[in-house]
C-alpha cells in the first residue's frame, strides 16, 4: 500500500506546472504624461524567465507598441532570473501604448515549465 501511495504522489508531483502571474495583475500600467519622465515595473511571478527562444538565441521578453513614443523596456537588474522588466522614458507624444510580456519559465525536478504571456495598456496623456 505504501507503495502505491508513494508512486500516485510521485505521479502527481511531476504533474505540476508552473504558471507565471503579474504584478500589477490588470490590464494597464499607470497613465503617463507627455514630457514627464515615466518609470513603472512589471514582476514575473513563478520561476525564473529563460532568455533563449525556442532556436536558443537570446531574446528579451517584451516590446512596446507603437515603439515610436518614447518609452523602452529593459531588465530591472542583472538577477539572472530576468523576472522584472522596466518600463521607462519620457513619453513624446500621446495616445494608448501597449506591452506585450511573453516567454517561458524554467521548468524544475518536480514542475514543468510553461508559456505566458500579458499585454498592459498605458494611456499617454498631454499635460494640462
């Protein structure tokens, strides 16, 4: 009996897969202000983010679009888990910007690794 109970756990155990949730968990960033320096995280939650596509090259997890209105993303810092991405830059012009955050976790000895991604919308405004 034990021994059935412990390949059912095993079974179970190796079943799991881990899913990435967001912070922030909606679907938009905080308004920006043409002209006003904008900086705001995004944390990827659940396992370390791969850098590599499915072809092994480096790849960054996100683009904005349109690219055109002064914001960029980066990493937050060097932490090779690459699980916080920067949105920063002065805005130039306004309208609704999106960010597309997609990738893969790492999977581990007990949980495989799944896809994901996220898209947050951003309003640009002009000042008042």
């Amino acid at each position: 009996m034990k021994n059935i109970i412990f390949i059912l756990s095993f079974f179970a155990l190796s079943a799991c897969t881990l899913n990435a949730s967001f912070i922030p968990e909606g679907e938009s960033l905080s308004n920006a202000v043409v002209g006003v320096p904008y900086n705001e995280q995004i944390k990827i939650v659940g396992g370390a983010v791969s850098s590599l596509d499915e072809n092994g090259k480096e790849r960054f997890v996100g683009e904005i679009a349109p690219n055109n209105v002064g914001l960029s993303l980066q990493y937050c810092n060097n932490s090779p888990a690459n699980n916080c991405v920067q949105v920063k830059g002065t805005p130039i012009k306004s309208g609704v910007v999106k960010v597309e955050i997609s990738g893969v976790l790492y999977g581990t000895n007990i949980a495989s690794g799944s896809g994901f991604d996220k898209t947050y919308r951003i309003t640009v405004k002009n000042p008042e």
